[in-house]
C-alpha cells in the first residue's frame, strides 16, 4: 500500500489554500476577496473528484457551492448562481475531454448528431426559462437528477464490446428525445448532466461503453454550450466567480486524473455511488424530511438487493469455473 502522503500529493495543496484562507481571514480581507479564494479552492476539490471519477463534477461542485460558503461564515450562495458557475465550469471540462477522445476515435458522429440536436435544443429551452423558476423548484430538479443517477448505479455494469464507430447502431428517435429530456433538466440546474447521459446511453440505447464515454463528453460539451449561452443571454452568469472556480477546478482536474490511473475500477464506481447518494439524499432531507427518510430507506434496500444479486453471480461464475 502507497503511503499516504505519497499517493495523495494533493492533500499539501488543501493544507496550503486552508492555511492561506486562515491568514487572509486574521489580516482582514474583505469578504469578496475570502469568496473567490474560497471558490478556487471549492473548483481544486471539486475538479479533483471530476479527474479521479472521469464525471463533469456539476454532481460534486452544486453541493460544495451551496454549503461550503455559509459553513464558513461567507454568504451562502444561491442554487441560481450555483447552476450558472457551474454550466462554465461543464462547458470548460467537457470541451477538455473532447480532445482527448476524438483523438482516440472514440467519437460516435452520427449518434452526437441525433443525440447532440435534442441536448442542445433541450439545453436553451431549460436555460431559457430557468430565470423563472425559483430555487426550491431547481433544488428539487437537481435533487431528482441525482436520485436517478445513483439507481442507475446500480444496474450492472454492461460488458465492453469491441464494435468499431462506424459499426454501432441505435435507435435515432429514442435518443433524440432521451438527450432532449436531459437537455431540459441540465439546461435548468446547470449540468450537461453526463452523470445521467452515459447510464442512459448504456442501458437504454444500448451503446457501448468506450464509445458511449468519448461520445457523451461531446454531447455534454453541445448541452452545457448552449446552457451557457441561454444563461448568458439572460443575464445569469457572474463571470468573476466563474473564471475563478474554473481555474481551480482544471488544476483539481489534473491531479486527480493522476490518482485515479492507481484506484481500481471498482473502487472508482463505489466512490462514485457514495458521493452521488450522499448528494441526493442530503438535498431531499432539506425539501422534505420524510420523503428524505423514504428515500434512505428505498436505497438501503436496493443496496441490500443488488449486493445479494452479485453474491449470487460469483457463485454461479464459480460453479462454471468448476465444471
């Protein structure tokens, strides 16, 4: 086992920017300066958990946004101005993982134009008229997204096939209408909503995994574009406050993608899931405590069924090692 200071470099980055937070604080910054210093630090920890679980962080830098601020004694930060930082902070890191996997061919076109029409259209709709909806109501949408996401979660994980791009095949109509729902949602809280995307690509339209990954990011990239164009056009973007936590989170980014090449798979997906339902359940409890505690009952059962589920898979794979 790596020692700990060895593995996670980063943690002397955390130290730093606390210590320097502290230092600032005594000497009597003003509290617009503390919140952008406070901001790229939440961008380091969020773009962190983005690099090390390869997600577009929306999912993990919403909550930060929302209750980090006023932990600290800073003025909290609306679920308005969260979801327009954060649709910057998609576009940016969607847009960096599009290099990366159109290089590899991992890049589906015609599945980024079925999918990519419905995700934008969908994406300045929500945008559009996300000035209007108030914040409570943009809670519950980003607290529903989450929920979805962490059942899906639990679905097995769909095995690799090597089909080459130009081999794939899939349902034109179903996935235009699947990104233009997505598109929507996102387009509302701020998300590309790639945390909902790839599940649904997988399971739904039945696309495989490598292709569905590098696919999806350029799908993201279209949704959280045009989220950010709709936002912008109606004034909702602080771009300070949003270059400030952008240039955290690339510098997070990085350093996560470094511990994640050490981390198993499996270790990633539970990290994952853990995160995603802490998130979910966290939002519900504070809409409404009892549907907060359904829920908790809901996903303990799930956890229960699916956990019973793969024992009962590995006794089987061991039973046909045998015979």
């Amino acid at each position: 086992m790596l020692e700990f200071k060895q593995s996670l470099p980063w943690v002397k980055w955390f130290r730093t920017i606390y210590i320097s937070w502290k230092y600032l604080n005594n000497r009597g910054f003003n509290m617009t300066t503390l919140l952008l210093f406070v901001l790229f630090a939440l961008g380091l920890i969020g773009g962190f958990f983005s690099g090390l679980l390869g997600i577009g962080g929306g999912i993990i830098m919403v909550p930060l946004l929302l209750y980090v601020p006023s932990l600290i004694g800073l003025e909290a930060i609306s679920m308005k101005t969260a979801a327009a930082i954060t649709i910057v902070q998609s576009m940016a890191g969607s847009f960096s993982g599009l290099v990366v996997h159109k290089k590899y061919n991992f890049v589906h076109s015609k599945l980024i134009a079925y999918m990519g029409s419905g995700v934008v259209f969908g994406s300045l709709l929500g945008s559009y008229f996300s000035k209007q909806i108030r914040g409570e109501v943009m809670l519950g949408i980003f607290a529903g997204m989450a929920l979805m996401a962490t059942v899906l979660m639990f679905i097995p994980s769909k095995k690799d096939d090597d089909l080459a791009v130009e081999n794939v095949d899939f349902n034109e109509y179903l996935a235009f209408f699947v990104a233009l729902l997505v598109g929507i949602l996102g387009g509302i809280v701020g998300q590309g909503g790639a945390f909902i995307l790839i599940p649904l690509m997988l399971y739904v339209l039945k696309i495989p995994t490598r292709i569905a990954l590098g696919s999806s990011v350029a799908i993201t990239f279209l949704s959280a574009l045009a989220g950010f164009i709709g936002k912008w056009g109606t004034g909702q973007i602080p771009f300070l406050m949003a270059i400030v936590l952008v240039a955290g989170a690339l510098i997070g980014a990085q350093l996560g993608g470094r511990l994640s090449s050490r981390l198993k798979t499996a270790s990633l997906r539970i990290i994952l899931s853990v995160l995603i339902a802490f998130t979910s359940l966290k939002m519900w409890f504070e809409l409404s405590p009892i549907v907060g505690y359904l829920l908790t009952i809901g996903l303990v059962l799930l956890l229960l069924v699916f956990l019973k589920d793969k024992r009962k898979h590995k006794e089987l794979n061991k039973l046909t090692l045998k015979t």
